[in-house]
C-alpha cells in the first residue's frame, strides 16, 4: 500500500478574499487581511487555505475572469502582499493553494486580445467559430450552435474585429481556452510552474472537467454546421446545454496527466483538488487514483444540485435519504483508492445552516450548524471549512434584486422573469434568496461594530455588498471564547481528524438509509503497528446525528450496534462519547432512552 500523503487529515479552509477582510477602508478585502487574520486561523486548526482568485481581473465574475495570472488585481494587493502572506501562512505552519482558472481566461487577457486576430500565433487558443451558414453574423440566430451560458443568454459571442464567434461556457467575459491547442497547454503549465516556485502549495483548479470538448472527426463541435454529432433539444430557456459535451470530455485524463507530469513532479507537499462538475464517483476514483497520475482529490457536486425542481432556482426541501445515497455512492467509489473532497458550502453554494438547518432562532441555527458540522466532517475524505461557516453564519436574507451583485443571480432574473418568463417575480426572488452565490458572499463576521469588522466602522465607503445585521450576534469575537459555540464545536472536529486515524481513514458504513431524520453510520480502521509496537489499536466508530428540528429515534440498525446497557448503566457510555453537538451527559441520554433531541448529534466508540 502506498502511505498517505500528508494531506489524509487535513482540513482545508476556503477564503473568498473579497469578502474576509478590508485592510484600506475601499470596501472591498484584501491580502493584507488575510495575513492579519492568520491568528485566528491557526487557533482554529487548519492546514490548508484555498484562497478564490486574486490575479488580474476586471472582476466580471469577482476574479473568475482572469486577465493577468502572474499578478495579483490592485484591489487585492500586490505580488509583494502574496509573498508575504505565503511567508507568514507558512511561519504558522498553514499552506497556502490558489484558484486555478484555466478552463477560461478574461476577454481583458493579453491571449484573448491577440487571439482576435486570425493571423496572429494566439489565433487558435479559443474556441473561434463562424457564424451559421446562411446567417448574417452576429444577428440573432446566427449563433455557430444551441448551447446556452450557465450565465445566461447564448454561450457563443460575436467578435467584430474577427468576424467570428467565440466560446463561452460562463460569462461572454469568460471565453474558453482552447485545450487541444499544445501551445495553451505549455503556457498554463508554464505559469502554474512560476507558482509552485514562488512558495505556493498547490491548486484549486475551476471547472477542471470542463477543458475538454467533444468534437467529430472533423473538429466540430456538436450541432455545429456539417457536425456528426447532434445538439441536444432546447430547453425551457430557448438554449441546449453543452455540459454533456464539454463535462469530462474525451481528452480528461490525458490532459490531467499530461498535467501532473510537466507540472508536479517531482515536487512535494503540494494538493491538487479539482471542481469536477459532471463527473460520476466512478470516475471520481479513476482520476483519484494515484496510479494514474491525475489529481488528488475532486469536488463532486450532486449531493448539492438534487434538492431542486430541475434549476436551482427553484429549490426542493431536502430529501435526507436521498443525501444519504449520494454520500454513499461518493464513499463507495473511492473505498479501496482514490479519494474524495467533502463540502457543504463554498462561494457558489447558500449557507448550509439556511439550506438544510434552520437559522429562525438562535437555538435552532447554532444546533443545526454543529449538526450539519458533525455529519459532514464524520466522513471519509478532506474536509473543507467555507469561511463564516465556522460561525454558523446565515444566507443573506436580501428582499430585494438591487442588494445581489452577482452576475448568475442578475442574469438569471432577466433571462427567467423578463426574457424566457418561465419564473414569476416571486418565485425568482424566492429561489435567488435561497440558492443565490451572494448568500455566502456577505461580509465575514469578526464582531458586532458598524461593519462586522470586515472593514473600519469610520470607512469612507460601504462594503461592497451589505453586511448581514445579525453580525449583532453572529460574530467570531462573541464565540472565540464561548466553549458552547458553532466555532469552538469546528474546533474540535477539526482537532479530533488530526488526533484520529479512524475519524481520518477508517473504512465508512451507512446504516438506516431510509431513516428520513437520523444520519448513522460507522467508520472503522484496523489496529497498527510500527516496527513491532502497536501505535493504533482496532477501532470502530458510530456516528448519529438528527438532521431535523424535531426529536427522533435512534435508527434500530445503530441501537443493535451500542453496548449492552448494564455496560451504559456503569458509566462506560460517557467515556466513549468522542465527540457530541452538546454535552457528553445528553448523549448517554439519549443513548439510554433510544431518542434524540432536535439536530443532536454524537460519535461513540462502539
Ligand atoms: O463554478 C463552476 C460551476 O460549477 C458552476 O456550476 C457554479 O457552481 C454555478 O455558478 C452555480 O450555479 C466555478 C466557480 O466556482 C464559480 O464561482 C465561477 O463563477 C465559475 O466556475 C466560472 O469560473
Ligand atoms: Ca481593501
């Protein structure tokens, strides 16, 4: 057996520099924030920042639109900021991984630029289409193919200077790079190179599994004039999507491999996690595996898109069970190699104790926080932490369109309630509060002044986007130091991974699928010995957590697991209690009468 790279037990904390912390008073955060709060982060525990981009950009999509990759956006800082913050993360002991945007660049790129000239050697790096035969170019129609932007509109714009069409999976300033190209290949090793040299530790790496596109013989891309392969049908919004084409394309693992060879080896101490929207757990372990030389670890997405009624925006309560088979079917895949990511939240996703907790009351949000901390954490695989998590922070709860400032949720209004009117205002505004990116994207909440100090309360301007009032009492200062709270509970899950092998690696069971409340499952890991001495014995965990504001039994298939109770009855039970969402004594509670209390949770030692 290979041994385990040094990030088995790590836990991985995601910043989203815009919204962390304001050093100049511009509303906006920035790398000298980050390294002033690299205290903080330390005390909390973790390995591993994963910082959303900071390079160049004109910020049409908050830096996924990358226009420099070696230089970092004024807004943000300097080159000058970055070293500085790898040195001081390092000094703590913290890695530093940053956002890997290569599936596209920013139209402002120095590439792209060139590119619009066909006789320039940039000519090729995008995806340059001519307008549809028989169609005047750049009129409605014209369009080289159906496909739709996951931002909206066609995914295809009208370049005038070339008097062609380019390709955009994203924003129209967000034109894809052209992977089949070697020379793009070589320029994106080239500069992902320059960083590792620099002192960075590794690569988040966007839409990873969407660099690949599916062409015929000749080239062409489906539903493209003289295509092989058909487009798929419109949908509702008058476009066909080109995921099934574009997610995990033919060239995936060449491109992944190909990757790893000019890029990471030979280096060490380095993570590569890839978002791999469109990709199976199946293939999840194919690209995890390390004998095949692709990527660390995946992020898997189903466990977060199914709770909707075909689109996001409108949601569908969560179907706990049917959580429970995704979960299961992303352990499974990776039981004997590779590896997965574990998340609830991140920049794109609403904040998991609105989703699927309850943050009405104070009460209910810091249980079900610990609650939805506790399962996730539990499982086999990374841990990532999405910054304000470790808060128990909440969704925005904006009332009115002027408040977002994300270009998805502004988009999809106009396209769904105004264009395509396929949602009504309502509606769209119900779904936008509730599975909108700015949900996770409000300023981070480090005390109850004016602005949460994210920013000085006397800043001449207002955050970029509005800070959350309940930073009243939601805030990292009230809870440091409350050992009842959402962040000293992260605290300990985080610890408990890095002091337990089993919690780490150990195998993982679910039990009770069907229970529509209750999430249960064991992990277990083998006894282990060094040279002759025994440094972990045999161990088996069973984890149960109420996943509802209701009180609920302990599933019977984790009930014939426990002890037998004259062993409960002579206290055994407390000191096997590893960790619980309260305290140890409601546990054993709750292990005695067979019934759990709203959102408790708990892991004993079987
Ligand atoms: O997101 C890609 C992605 O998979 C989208 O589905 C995204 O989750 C979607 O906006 C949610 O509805 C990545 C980044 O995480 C996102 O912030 C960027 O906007 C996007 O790529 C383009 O770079
Ligand atoms: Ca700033």
């Amino acid at each position: 057996a290979t041994p385990n790279p040094w990030w088995a037990n790590a836990v991985v904390y995601q910043i989203y520099p815009r919204s962390f912390q304001d050093t100049n008073g511009d509303g906006f955060g920035d790398l000298k924030g980050i390294t002033s709060r690299l205290d903080y982060l330390a005390d909390l525990g973790v390995d591993v920042l994963w910082l959303s981009p900071v390079y160049k950009s004109p910020q049409d999509d908050n830096g996924y639109d990358i226009s420099d990759y070696q230089d970092i956006d004024p807004l943000f800082g300097t080159l000058a900021d970055m070293d500085e913050l790898i040195a001081q993360a390092h000094r703590r002991g913290i890695k530093i991984v940053m956002d890997l945007v290569v599936n596209h660049t920013s139209d402002e790129h120095a590439w792209f630029q060139a590119s619009r000239d066909k006789n320039d050697l940039h000519a090729d790096w995008y995806w340059w289409r001519p307008a549809r035969p028989g169609h005047e170019p750049g009129t409605p129609g014209a369009e080289p193919n159906d496909w739709g932007s996951y931002f909206g509109g066609s995914a295809w714009q009208y370049d005038e200077t070339r008097g062609e069409y380019f390709l955009h999976q994203f924003s129209r300033k967000q034109p894809d790079l052209n992977w089949e190209n070697p020379d793009v290949r070589r320029a994106v090793y080239d500069m992902m190179n320059w960083w590792l040299d620099r002192g960075v530790d590794g690569f988040r790496m966007d839409v990873i599994t969407l660099i690949s596109k599916q062409t015929d013989a000749s080239g062409r891309l489906p539903g493209e004039s003289g295509s092989q392969i058909p487009d798929l049908p419109v949908g509702e919004e008058g476009y066909s999507s080109p995921n099934p084409f574009c997610a995990d394309g033919p060239r995936q693992d060449e491109f992944l491999a190909e990757m790893r060879r000019e890029v990471f080896d030979g280096r060490n101490g380095f993570l590569t996690v890839g978002e791999a929207p469109g990709i199976s757990p199946e293939r999840n372990e194919h690209i995890t595996d390390p004998a095949n030389g692709e990527l660390d670890m995946l992020f898997l997405f189903e466990h977060v898109d199914f709770d909707c009624d075909g689109v996001k925006w409108k949601p569908l309560p969560l179907d706990l069970p049917g959580l429970k088979r995704i979960f299961a079917s992303y352990e499974g895949a990776v039981a004997d190699r590779g590896w997965t990511a574990l998340f609830t939240g991140n920049h794109d996703q609403p904040r998991v104790v609105s989703r699927w907790g309850d943050d009405s009351t104070e009460v209910s949000r810091i249980a079900s926080a610990k609650a939805w901390g506790l399962a996730l954490h539990m499982h086999r695989g990374t841990p990532y932490i999405y910054q304000g998590e470790e808060l128990g922070m909440t969704n925005a709860h904006f009332t009115s369109l002027g408040q977002y400032r994300d270009l998805e949720s502004l988009n999809a209004y106009r396209q769904r309630v105004e264009e395509a009117k396929v949602q009504t205002p309502e509606s769209m505004m119900a779904g936008i509060a509730a599975r909108g990116r700015d949900n996770a994207r409000t300023p981070m909440q480090w005390d109850d002044s004016r602005y949460a100090g994210f920013t000085a309360p006397d800043a001449p301007v207002e955050p970029w986007i509005a800070v959350n009032p309940n930073h009243a009492t939601i805030n990292a200062a009230a809870e440091v130091d409350d050992s009842d709270s959402v962040y000293a509970f992260y605290k300990r899950l985080i610890a408990l991974r890095h002091e337990n092998p089993t919690v780490a690696g150990g195998d993982w069971t679910l039990i009770a699928p069907d229970d529509p409340r209750v999430y249960a499952f064991t992990r277990s890991l083998d006894g282990r010995s060094t040279g002759g001495h025994r440094v972990w014995d045999a161990e088996r965990l069973l984890t149960v957590v109420n996943l509802s504001g209701e009180s609920a039994d302990l599933p019977a298939d984790a009930l014939a697991l426990l002890p037998a109770d004259d062993a409960i009855a002579d206290g055994v039970t407390a000191d096997r209690i590893l960790i619980a969402t309260g305290p140890d004594s409601e546990a054993v509670t709750a292990i005695v009468t067979g019934r759990l209390a709203p959102w408790q949770g708990f892991v004993m030692r079987l």
